[in-house]
C-alpha cells in the first residue's frame, strides 16, 4: 500500500476517533461541540494540505523514474513555489539536460562510426559479445559475396567462407596472411574494443594481392631480363660456330659428329624459345582491348585443343549460349589464357575423363575431374617457376595470371570434393 493511501486511511480514523470523543464529551454543550467541530474540520484540512505537501516530492520523483525508464529526456517540470519541491524539481532538470546531452554525444558519435566503417575501403566486419557478427561494411559483403542478412547474426564458421574458415576463435591480434584461392592474398587484423564494460572484437581484412603480384613481378621480371640477355647473347654465338662446323665436316666417317652437333643446336633452339616465353611474361604489352564475341572465340579454342584431347582418350565438352557474348578484350591475349587453361586441364587428364569449357552468364568455366591440385601446391600454382609436372616450366599459369589481371577480371582455380576442379574467369571487370 502506497504512503498517501495509509496517511489517509490514518487522517480519516484519527478524525472520526477524535469527533466520536467529542461528541462523547460535549454532546450537552452544543455551543463547545460545535467549536470542536470546527477545530477537527481545520486539522483535517491540514493534514490534507500536509499530505500534498509531502505526496508533491513523490509525485515528482515516480514520473520522473518513468520518464528515464522509457529514455524520454525531453520532460521538464516546472518550479511550484514549494522550496523544498523546487529544489528538487531543479536537481532532476539539470540530470536530465546531462542525460540528453550525454545521449545526443553518443548517438551523433555511433553515427559517426557507422559513417565510417561503412565508407572504410577496408572489409570490416564488427562482432557481438558473443563472436556472432553484429555489423559488416559495404565492401566485407562485397568480398564475402553475402547479403546483409545472410551475415548478421551469424559465427564465422557458419558464414562458410574460404577466407574466414581460415580464421580459428583465438583472440590473438597477430596479422595473419591468408589466401583462398591460390592467387588473392589478404592480412587479417583482429582488434578488441570495450562495449559497456564488456570485450567485443573486430576485424579489418586487407587485400595485398596486387601489391604481392607487383613485387613477385619486379623481382623475377628482373632476373628474367638478365638471364636472357646472357642466355641469348651465348645461343647466337654458339649456334653460328657449330652450324659452320657441321657444314664444313667431311661427307663420310662424320655421322655421328654432325647429328650430336645438330641435337646441340636444336637444344639450343629449344632453350632460346623458353627464355623467349619467360620474357614474354615480363613484357606482357597492356591489354589492346576491342569487342569480341567470347563464344566464338571458345568454340574456336575448343576445335583448337580437340586433336590434344582426343589423343588422350579425354572428352573435350563445350557449353554455353548460342548467342554472342560480346566484351572488350584484347583478343590474341584471351585466347593465349584460354589456350593455356584448357591445356592444362587435359593435361591433369587421363584416359576416359572429362573436359568442360563452359561460358555462362557472367563468367567462363574451365572444370575437368582429373587429378585435383594437391593442398600443398593451391597456394603456389600461380607463382613463377612454379609446376606439379615433371617437365612443367611454370610459366602458362604466371603468363595466365598476368593477362587476367591486366584486363581487371577476378579469377579462382580450385579443387572440389567432388572431384571436379575448377578455374573460373568473371567476364565482368572487378
């Protein structure tokens, strides 16, 4: 029962005890009953008065708990003319402008924030006490490949991305380089922030693969160049002196003289044109961009690589619309990637597999179920040198990677656990 509800239950008795005495006493005097009457009338006027003295502070205070129970700072009540009241009045008016303020700082500052980690041109992505995400900028979705409802709400392990299934539940804030398709490289920063008193954490996730890609380039680009130079400058001379032996060796008792010069020549040739193609990966001219017709421009590889594959006893399928697929792309180089794709494809074929080359819409799909890359060499395949076959030079991926990257289109090559492996091209610039 609430204070003014027992003060007046209290004021109501005391008065009918004490006009019950009075009457008691002064029934036979009318004249002092009636003054007595007068006086309880008075004391109870009073009280009443006290009880809305007293009840005014209480009033104040529980609509002023409720005000801040539902976070309405905009109330304000006005002074009374009760000191005591007043005083009160402006204590919880002056907390509530500092609670106001105070809210105002912090929504124009989380507005700021949001502002900010939305325009970062750094994937981030913002976790909940819990480790699920709670927020994810424009460009993490981009680079996740997610709507925003497909992220909120959810542990990285349940996203089921190749980047983030990389990542384990430690609070380590070392960077970690990580890779998920053998070619894009990304660091991943994990950092914490206190969230009311409680431990939240944060990742900022870098991409480095064209920074990577551009040192790989300069470094090998320039070991290229030397070994060229020297390698060339030593083949012309060596090939002049041993043709003019071979000429001038006698008809008869020379045989095998003239065919062991003649295997040193061609080896030489053979050597010329292998540094004549690592040279070509550091001269790659800029792409001379025009429109073609993409599925013509499939069609006529996969005649082109028919003969290899049937050789094989490996079934070269083609797939894809009908109807022209036209983008600006320097011709002679797509065709050179593809060519080297669907080599390699066959090649990591035995007899009785398969060979697909699909163009679908938006991208171009190379997949065959040959032998699948091997987990150790997913993260190497598109490097210099680099091969997995006995007599692989390394060279046909790097010279891929440099065309794709030079007209701006996003690339993968993976292995599934379906046995299928495959290198997607988004015919789409990044």
């Amino acid at each position: 029962m609430r204070f003014p509800v027992r003060y007046s239950i209290y004021l109501v008795a005391l008065h009918a005890v004490i006009l019950l005495l009075t009457y008691g006493m002064l029934k036979d005097r009318p004249f002092l009953f009636f003054a007595a009457e007068i006086a309880v009338a008075a004391s109870a006027i009073a009280g009443v008065w006290l009880l809305q003295r007293f009840s005014k502070p209480q009033q104040i205070v529980a609509l002023g708990v409720e005000t801040i129970r539902n976070k309405d700072f905009s109330v304000r009540f006005v002074p009374t003319g009760y000191a005591e009241v007043d005083e009160l009045i402006g204590v919880y008016n002056q907390m509530i402008d500092l609670l106001s303020q105070e809210r105002t700082r912090q929504q124009e500052q989380q507005f700021f924030l949001d502002k900010l980690v939305e325009a970062s041109p750094i994937p981030i992505l913002v976790f909940d006490f819990d480790g699920r995400l709670s927020a994810v900028n424009h460009n993490a979705r981009k680079l996740l490949g997610r709507r925003p409802e497909e992220l909120i709400g959810r542990t990285p392990r349940e996203i089921d991305h190749p980047l983030l299934n990389q990542l384990d539940d430690s609070d380590d804030e070392t960077p970690r380089i990580l890779r998920t398709n053998g070619i894009e490289t990304y660091k991943v920063n994990r950092a914490h922030f206190m969230d009311r008193g409680f431990r939240r954490s944060f990742l900022m996730i870098e991409e480095l693969t064209r920074e990577i890609l551009d040192t790989e380039k300069k470094a090998y680009g320039k070991v290229i160049r030397m070994m060229a130079h020297e390698v060339n400058n030593s083949i012309g001379a060596i090939n002049s002196i041993l043709e003019v032996t071979v000429a001038h060796l006698p008809a008869e008792g020379f045989d095998e003289i003239s065919h062991a010069l003649r295997v040193a020549v061609e080896r030489n040739r053979r050597l010329s044109h292998f540094m004549h193609r690592l040279a070509e990966v550091v001269r790659l001219p800029p792409p001379h961009r025009r429109p073609a017709d993409l599925a013509e421009l499939v069609r006529n590889v996969s005649r082109l690589m028919g003969a290899q594959a049937a050789n094989k006893g490996v079934a070269l399928q083609v797939f894809g619309d009908a109807q022209p697929v036209v983008r600006s792309v320097d011709v002679e180089q797509f065709e050179q990637m593809l060519i080297n794709v669907v080599k390699n494809a066959v090649e990591a074929c035995a007899a009785g597999h398969t060979v697909q080359v699909r163009l679908e819409p938006g991208r171009l799909v190379v997949r065959n179920n040959g032998k699948p890359i091997p987990a150790e060499a997913a993260a190497n395949l598109f490097k210099p040198f680099f091969s997995t076959k006995p007599d692989g030079q390394g060279i046909g991926l790097t010279l891929t990677r440099e065309v794709l990257l030079s007209h701006n289109l996003p690339f993968s090559l993976q292995s599934h656990p379906d046995g299928w492996t495959t290198f997607t091209v988004a015919l789409d610039e990044a």
